[in-house]
C-alpha cells in the first residue's frame, strides 16, 4: 500500500487542471459537476462500482443493477437535479447470460422508476490477475438537469442542518453480513445496504430552499464535514437528534453511533437551510409519511461541536469511507 | 468464458430499453450519442481502458494518461464535435504519487491540447482477486458540442468511402511487442500505439459534408461495417487504395492486411460522403500535410466486397476486435 493520501487529497494534487471552460461549472469537489451548457444548466456525476469493493463477492446482480444505478440518482438528488439520462462503462469476467439478464432486469426497473433512460456505453473484459479474471466492476455516468443547482457550499452561520432517513442501516447489514457484529440482518437493514431509494423528489424540493446539500454516502459525518469545508463554516450537531431505526436502536449504542455517524453506504441527504425554511421543509416532511427528516444541528463560524440530548460532548471518533486511507 | 455473444449482441439484447427520453437522441450504436439539451446539442461518449486488456501491464503511466483521453477524444471526432469537458473514474490497486504524478501528465497534457478540462470523477480502489490486487482501469465519459453531428446512419449508395492516415500501425506495434510477429518496433509504430491523436479538427471538418463517420478503434472494416449495417447499405473496397505506412510496406502482405484491416486501436476516421464533396475533401487534405486522406471505395445498396488494385477479388477473413467473441 502507498502512502496514505485521501481521496480529496488525490484529486486536488493530481487532477485539479486549470483548463479554460466553455461550459462555466463550479470546479470539482460536489456530487455532481453543474454546467451551463447554452440556456440550460446540466448536473453530471461518474461513479465506479466494484465487486469486493462495493459489493460482497456473492451479491446478486439484480441487487447490482438497481443499486449502482440508484447511487448515481442520489449524487443528482443531491444536486437537485431532475434525471435526464445515463451511460453504462461495464467490465465483466465473462459473457454471463444468467447474470447479464438479472442485473439488466435491476438497472432498467430503476432506470424506468426515474425516468432516465440509458443512452450508450461500452462493454469491455475484465483483467487478467495470475490465473483468475478480476470480478465485475462499472462505471456510470448519469446526467440531470437543474434550474440553478445545489452544491456544497453555500452554508451559513445560523442555519439549521437537516438530515433525510435512518442513516447507519446499510452499515449495520454490512456488519452483520460480514460477521464483524453479531445477530441476524433483518428486512429493513438488507433492504437499505440493498435497495437504497435514491432522494431524487426531495432532492428537487430542496432546490431554491437548501444553502447546501449532499449525500451521505461516504457516511453523514465525512459528507457533512465536505459541506463545511466547502462552505467555509463549522456546525454543532446533537447526535441524539439523528432518527435511528428499531434495529439501530437495538444495538449497543457505541455501534448505533458508530453506523449512524460514520457509517456510509447510505444514500440520503444532508442539507442546511435558513431557519426561515423550517415550515416549508417540515409541510414538506409531513407529505412524505414513508421518510423520516431530522433537525440535528446548526451552522457555526468554525469547528465541528458533536453532543447528546443532555447537552454533554460526544468526542468525535468518526471517521467515514475514504477508498485510500485504510 | 460463457457464450460467443458480440458486444452489438450483448448491448441490443440486455441494454436496448425503451424509457422515454427527455433530452432526444439517436439510440445507441455510434462513437458517441447525440442528445438536444434546450437549444444545444451535445456528443457524449463513455470508454473503460483497463492495464492488461488495452494496456500492456509494462504501459508507461504518462502513456496512459494521454491515450485514454485520446481515445474517447476519437469518439468526439467521429461525431463531429467540439471537446467541451471530460469526466475521469480511476480505479487503482494502490496510492503510487510517481505514477499518478506521469499520469496525471499525460492526461493534462491532452486535456490542454484540445481544450477539454476535468470536471468531475471518482477514484476507487480496485478489487482484491485472490492475493492479489487487480491493476489499474478507468472509465473516461467525455463530452462536446455538435452543430448537427455525424452517426455511422447515413451512407448512401454511391457515396465515397474515406480513410485518414495510414492503419494497422498500432496492430504492427502491438504484433512486435508482444512477440507475435518477428522484428523490431518502429518509432512510428510505437507512436501509433501510445500516442495516438485523436482527429478531432478533420471531424468538425466532417461535419455538414461526410455523410456517416466512425473511428476505427475496432479495426477498419469492423468499423466500416457499422456504418454499412447502420446505413442499411454495402460496399466495394480497394484493399491497396488504403495508405500504408512504410513499416507496414515491408511487412508480408498477409501481415499487411491483416493490421489494415482488421487491426483495431487505431484512433483514424472512416467516412462516407458524396461524390459532390471530393473537391472539398482533397482541398482540406492538402492543408493537413502531415496525414493523407484514402478513398478507398464506394457505397452500395448490399454486402461487402474487398477488391485489390488488380480488381481480383481479396477474401474477407479479417475480423476487427470484439471483446467477449475471442
């Protein structure tokens, strides 16, 4: 293993071009690059899936098809951005009839549900690695249009920090599958590591109402921390604020907080907005009975300040996913 | 390996969905799609390049990063378009900044020479198979701007058939380097594979007068035939009307051919365009001293026939590349 670079890192190093662009956009560091293309505004997101990696070696390629597909949604949930179309980068060991069916039956379900339609794409072999041929991998690019367009930056000192869903329940299967917790991985738990439901409707509300969003994918510490970053501002967040789910809530709660805070995998949003939105957002919440949405925190100057329902400061011991820092 | 399915199989049957599309394209089946977004219209492409299927596992990084740019760049040329911006998803096995470092060189480099800056990605690490870690792949998604674009549909019968450059050069390379054919690998032809240019100002040029056009990364006539097939039509070509290097010249003629032909990785143009156009084309070709335009042939309403200078007819055995029918 080489030196131990994050992924932000990487990029700003080694992929931070200044190159003139016809296309004005908000430079790299968002879930989706938001471009001005004529009179229309367009929001893109590139996102690789592996097996090993993202997937258990044994996952089923239904599950495959829904789910790289629904994590691309999410980057333009995040972006508020209505979805448009998708391209498909796909690397397979083989030409597997069985599981060329089941993941294509996946991604066109969840394709359809959203209306984006796939428009071209490349198949290619996967490596050779000693004897053995490296397991799937795919690449997709999904493109969105927005009115303006929600980035990570953009928060403000007083506003309120708003989360969607039970984040830690795709972590807790994780756990539990692998046998790094004990206990069984119920319904809800699989269905979240799964079949995450991308935030596109929410997502779409929050444009023009949100200072800021993102999702949580890299789990809802690491991508609220890139909010503040971006938006040059600190937060405090009361961490019981956070919905758990009842199987969350069963844990012990050094791992409910552990899979809430720094879990990752999930795919919900993480937003600020003025206190002025509350009862825009709540009215909102209320026609949404299936999705939960928490008040968990407010915009600072600086810092990140993480405490209990009592008040009492919870050391932040959380760190979410990065690919090349473990 | 499972069945013997071309990748245009593969594709027409699990990836032809039929969704509604908001931003109208043309379907899948050409170098890039052309999508109406508002007022503009705009090429995208995606290509996975993986080290031990497009790269050999010695492959320079700075090779890399400037080849696989070049070749989605090719995708654009044979649209028509105008490089806009590109999206780059890089899976690596490890974080090794000296091979980042010539990466990311390479890539910039190309970047800068045809005005296309880094607007998004994502980096993984690649997937564990065995002991070992899978090598480096990654997916570029390019994208520019069309008048109207060029698809491989639209020959028609009596149309010319045109070639630049001299092809098979990156096959010949390719063919000394791995040992397969005797000799010693030209600066040319190495130059042909590693560094390859992508056309892009003879494709704007296309634009409005070739009536079909494609890149012959797949090998010439696998390439000729998706436009014969796209069209609806056929063709008689000249094998000997078709530009050889001096490399390929001293090469046994079935060598020769082979490469020409059926070679693949050659980041050329093939086009049709009407009889009409041949002053124009010519006239554009002597601006462009350094690389010679071929017409090869002509358009006709069915099947392929390959002739030599000598008019007697050459067997068709040469068949381009496919990744999932070796």
């Amino acid at each position: 293993m080489g030196p131990c670079l994050s992924e932000t890192e990487l990029i700003s190093r080694f992929f931070n071009f200044d190159i003139p662009n016809h296309w004005p956009s908000q430079g790299i560091g968002d879930d989706c690059a938001i471009m001005q293309v004529g009179a229309s505004r367009i929001a893109v997101t590139t996102d690789t899936l592996a097996c090993g990696t993202h997937f258990l070696p044994d996952v089923n390629p239904y599950t495959v098809g829904r789910k790289s597909l629904a994590v691309n949604l999410s980057d333009l949930a995040a972006a508020g951005a209505r979805p448009r179309c998708f391209f498909l980068a796909l690397s397979l060991p083989e030409t597997n009839l069985e599981w060329l069916e089941a993941f294509s039956r996946g991604l066109f379900e969840m394709a359809r549900e959203y209306d984006c339609p796939l428009i071209g794409g490349d198949t290619t072999k996967t490596a050779k690695v000693g004897n053995l041929q490296a397991p799937f991998s795919l690449t997709i690019t999904a493109m969105g249009e927005v009115k303006k367009g929600l980035t990570r930056a953009g928060a403000k000192v007083g506003d309120d920090i708003w989360v969607s869903g039970t984040p830690g329940d795709a972590y807790l299967a994780l756990m539990l599958r692998t046998g790094e917790w004990s206990g069984v991985c119920s319904e809800h738990a699989a269905r979240a590591m799964d079949n995450p439901t991308p935030r596109v409707a929410l997502g779409q509300f929050l444009e023009g109402r949100a200072s800021a969003c993102a999702d949580i994918s890299d789990g809802f510490l690491k991508d609220l921390g890139n909010i503040l970053s971006r938006s040059n501002v600190g937060a405090r967040i009361n961490v019981d604020a956070l919905a758990a789910s009842d199987d969350l809530n069963s844990r012990p709660l050094e791992q409910k907080r552990m899979a809430q805070l720094a879990g990752g995998d999930d795919y919900e949003l993480v937003w600020t907005a003025p206190v002025c939105m509350r009862a825009e957002i709540s009215a909102y919440a209320k026609q949404c009975p299936a999705l939960c949405f928490s008040r968990v925190g407010e915009v600072t100057p600086s810092g990140l300040m993480l405490f209990d329902d009592k008040g009492r400061e919870v050391k932040n011991i959380y760190h979410g996913f990065d690919h090349f820092s473990q």
